[in-house]
C-alpha cells in the first residue's frame, strides 16, 4: 500500500470523510463534524450548571456529587444518527473523539475537575462478543486524558446479562438491574473521585444500580456522565 493512501486511511478512521452526525455534510478539518452539525447538534452545557436536570433526575434516587450530557437526545434528531453511528455501524472511534471533547470541556468546570477515576458502566461479555466494543468504555477512555484520571475498566464488573430494557418501566428496569453488577476490590477505589460513564441516560435505572455498587467502596464520591440524555 502506498504511503499516502495508508496516511489517508488513517486520516479517515478518525476524521471520517462523511459526518459523523447526518451522515451527509463534509466534516471540518479536524473534525468528525460538518458545519451544520457542530452549530445545530443539541448540547446540553449541563456541565457549568449545578442541580441542572440530569442530576436532579438522580434526587432521591443515589447521592451523586455532579451529573452532565453532552448532548441532548431528540428521537429522528442528529444525535440518535450520532449515537447508532456508534453503535449499530460500529464507529467506536467517534465515541473516544467525542469524549475527548468533552473531557476537555469536563476539565474546566468547577465541579469535573478533580475526577480520579473513570469507570464506564460494563457490558456482559456475551455482549462485547456480540458487538465487538463497550461504546461507554470507548467513550471514558476519551474522557479519561484530559480530565488527567485513571479509566478503570475492572472494578465494575457485569456478571448477569439482562434482557434488553427496551420499552420497560422505570420499575421494570430498576428490577431488571437487581444485582447485575459488583465491585472486585472495594478498597482500590476507597476515597476516590469517581465519573460514572455510559452512552445515553434514559430512566438512568443501569447508572443507578451502577452508582449504588461503587458507593460501596468506602468514602468514594460519585459523578455522573453521559453522551447524551433525553429531555429530562
């Protein structure tokens, strides 16, 4: 292979030539975005505000320290095609470049920027081997650098595979998510700062029973981060 042909091939892995997001529009230099997409894509900016509506969502349900989404999720909108991009066609690359973004983002604000650890909700290994990723991992590896916090991608682990929370109840899924998940050794995350990742928030059933596992490492603190979440 030619020298230059394998440079663009590279090029196109993480600044593809078609946008990530309408699957259309040519994507800036640097980007993974068009023009149109990066004016017209929903942000959230729910990482500047305290008691915005993702962590209030939360009230009463699992003490979280701060909670943001990138994006907001508007059904047939841009960031759904963003999001099955990821996941359905398997361009696992975007998530990392959009956690990147957003860690840096992340890094500014008050209340992000002591993060220790970032540990993204685990899939089931049946799961992975399915899909061939974890699209939350590949987006805390993301957010991991330029928030200068360690991924931790052990800790948390999945040890039953749920049937699919699609078209479930809040209750249907908080009970679907009774004892899916554990901690390996509590004592390596004791006192640390922890980022909680996962791609969208939804009933925010999976990040609740997630939260409540790590809250059993001694004198941890939890925060909440996703890529994007309804209109909650």
């Amino acid at each position: 292979m030619p020298a230059f042909q394998f440079a663009n091939d590279v090029l196109d892995l993480f600044y593809p030539r078609i946008c990530a997001s309408c699957d259309h529009g040519k994507p800036v230099k640097g980007q993974i975005f068009c023009v149109e997409c990066l004016v017209e894509l929903p942000q959230t900016r729910f990482h500047l505000v305290r008691d915005n509506p993702f962590e209030q969502h939360f009230w009463g349900r699992v003490d979280i320290v701060a909670g943001a989404a990138m994006y907001f999720f508007i059904p047939g909108g841009r960031t759904q095609t963003l999001l099955h991009n990821i996941k359905y066609r398997r361009l696992s690359h975007i998530a990392e470049v959009i956690g990147d973004q957003y860690g840096s983002q992340m890094a500014q604000s008050d209340w992000f920027s002591n993060i220790d650890v970032v540990i993204p909700v685990p899939l089931h290994w049946r799961r992975i081997r399915q899909r061939g990723f974890n699209q939350s991992e590949v987006f805390a590896r993301g957010l991991a650098k330029p928030l200068d916090a360690d991924l931790d991608v052990k800790s948390l682990v999945r040890h039953t595979q749920t049937a699919t929370q699609t078209r479930k109840s809040r209750e249907e899924r908080v009970l679907n998510m009774k004892d899916a998940f554990s901690l390996t050794a509590p004592d390596n995350l004791a006192y640390r700062q922890i980022l909680l990742v996962d791609d969208v928030l939804t009933t925010g059933a999976t990040l609740e029973a997630c939260a409540n596992v790590l809250l059993e490492a001694p004198g941890v603190s939890i925060s909440i981060a996703t890529i994007a979440c309804g209109r909650i």
